[in-house]
C-alpha cells in the first residue's frame, strides 16, 4: 500500500516573500498546490480553476454549510477559502499538496487537518522586511508603522508551526522546505504501510522458508 | 546566541546495516561521533578514545554511580555505555552528534534525552536481511531462525522512534538522514535563539527608525 500524501501549509507575516519561496519549490517538484474559492470578480488574465475558483455568493455559502472548506475568511465582503474535497482526494492519491496562506488560515486548517506540515517564513531581518514592504510603494510612515506591528504580533504565532524557515536567500528556503518534507515522509507516525509491509514480509520469510 | 547541536541515534535491528549508513553519513557531513566506553580488553588494532574508551572496573561503576552515562548495558560480563558529559558538550557549543546504538540503547538514551533524533533503520526487505544474516556465515539454521524472530520483535520498537529510514540503498538512506536532521534544525521548538533574534530586531526597528 502506498503511503499518503502531505499537506504542506507554507504560512508568514506579508513581506517575507512566501510566494516567491512557493513559486520556486513548485517549479522544482511535482507537488500540487491548492487553489482558493472566492466570491469577488475575476480581474483581467485570472483564470477560472488556476488563479482561483469563481463561485456565487450562494454556492459559497452553501459549500461552507457542508463544511466544504479547510478554513474561509471573509474579506471587505469577499469571501475566501480552501476547498477541501481535492485536497483531501490529492492527499489521498500519495500527491504532497502545497497550501500557501496567511497566518489565520493556517492557523484554521490546523484546527481542521493537524496532521499537515505548518512551516512559518521568517523575514531575513527586520531592515530586509521594512525594505520590502516600502518597495512596494504604498505605503505612508503611519501603515507602514501599523505593519511593522503587525508583523511583530505575527512573529508570536511561530508557536503554533512545526516549523520556521529563515528567508535570507530563496534558493536555501526551497532547499530547507524539501528537506522538510523529505524528513516527514520518513516520520514513524506517517509510515504505517511501509512499516507493516516489513513485518509481514518477515513473517512470511518465517513461515515458508 | 547559537542554536544547540542535535543528537542524532541510528539504531534498529542487527542486519539492517547502519554501521555502514553511519560511516557513509560521517564521511559527507562534520558530524561528531560519540565513542562508547567499556571495560573489555581491548582488542588488535583497536585505539584508545577512538574504538572505544577503555575503561578499569571501578572506574567505569564510578562513573555509573555519578550518572556520567547516557546508557549503558552489561553484556557477558563487560560493561559497555555511552559517556554523557562530552555528548552534552558537543552539543552545547553547536555540533551535531551521531550515536549508532542498538534498540535497547537507544531507549535508555531517549529516557534521558527524549530532545535527540531518534532514526530506526528498517532493513530493505526481508529476503535481503536474511542474505545478509546467512553471509555473516556463523550461523545455523536453529540460530538464524532466532536471529529472525529477534529481529521480527524488534521492528516492533520502532513506534518509540521518531522517523524510519528504509537502508535499501545506502546513498538514499544517507540522503534522507541528511534530510531529517536538516529539517530537525528547522523545527520551531529548536529555534528559540533565531526567532528571539528576529523579534528583537523588529523591535529595534520600531523604536529608533
């Protein structure tokens, strides 16, 4: 029997360039990474089933009652959220999938699927997240305050991961997230079937040689 | 500050092969091995703090008495353990130490440092662990008949290990320790010194920018 997959929930404050870290394992492995359901409107060039799933408010809603989701949100009156029925069936077929989310998401899906892989991003330094986040070019001293102290609360919420992956260089949090997950596959508690076709192999050795 | 080295226990079943897993992962990575004390003689060929260290009677029950061993065991009349206060030191100043132990070895050592890496290595197949038993070329057919049966019991243990390691290969072996204890310095409750480190940055940056 084969083993099952991993979900892996790669979560941090905003301006620790978890997308960034996520576009680079994904064009290196043959995980399958989880697209969000929402109910606002598509921009131009996002695509039905790859940049997200568009659903009516009603089908939205309708899903969460059938505790569809691995976590939802409600944001300035869109809703978002994780669908869990093809996480579950990837995971099922032995495919890792990859979740990309922010801190309170994660924090919901571990609360639904604990036995994920929670891996918080770390800003590489406080001077590199402040410079990110001004790159960006929106923000005034006082947001720009109020999301430093965002991200200072956010940081608390490491607790709650397996997991912290240090951002200094995107090639070294790739490589440290493959380990991760090359490290869990071998977790005593995720390899029953490997474990079990062991023994049974030794009994049959036993019993008919 | 730095973060503490790992301690990292290969143990599992005889036959498995993990002396020769160790001896692969230590000519690739600045691991540190712990070297065994005992109170046998030694034998041709065996060096002093490098085979084992070599230890008088009493000294060794001395050292038993104050608690100096992380394990250790009485087989046929001559003690052998498992010296804990270079361990420790090793670890305290950042290097990560492998100890290739056998099964009841390596609990003991969990009893006393349940933080250590506990790694079982599950032989490839069956077949192939009694090829391997039957090449050692000392055993009848009554004693590999025990030797299997032992090692049928003994895969039982591996519950009280946190990962599992298939030897089917050595270099795949190794690669997946390398990834274990990767992904174990990556683990939040191991990163106490970088995460304080981060926050204390932020905070720096919130008062004097």
């Amino acid at each position: 029997m084969k083993e099952k997959g991993l979900l892996i929930v790669i979560s941090g404050p905003s301006g620790t360039g978890k997308g960034t870290v996520c576009k680079a394992i994904l064009d290196k492995n043959d995980f399958w990474i989880s697209v969000s359901a929402t109910t606002r409107s598509p921009r131009v060039g996002e695509i039905e089933g790859k940049s997200y799933y568009f659903l009516a408010k009603e089908e939205f809603v309708s899903k969460i009652n059938n505790d569809d989701f691995l976590e939802y949100a409600e944001v300035y009156g869109n809703f978002y959220g994780t669908p869990k029925s093809k996480v579950l069936e990837m995971i099922e077929q032995g495919r890792d999938v990859i979740l990309e989310i922010d801190i309170q998401g994660a924090l919901k899906v571990k609360d639904n699927y604990p036995e994920g892989v929670f891996i918080f991003i770390l800003p590489p330094s406080m001077v590199e997240l402040k410079n990110r986040i001004t790159k960006r070019g929106t923000e005034t001293p006082e947001s720009l305050m109020t999301r430093f102290k965002s991200a200072y609360k956010e940081i608390n919420y490491v607790s709650k991961y397996n997991y912290a992956v240090v951002n200094d260089n995107v090639d070294d949090a790739v490589r440290k997230i493959e380990s991760i997950v090359s490290a869990e596959r071998c977790r005593v508690d995720r390899m029953k079937e490997t474990i079990f076709d062991c023994k049974e192999g030794l009994m049959h050795e036993q019993l008919y040689d």
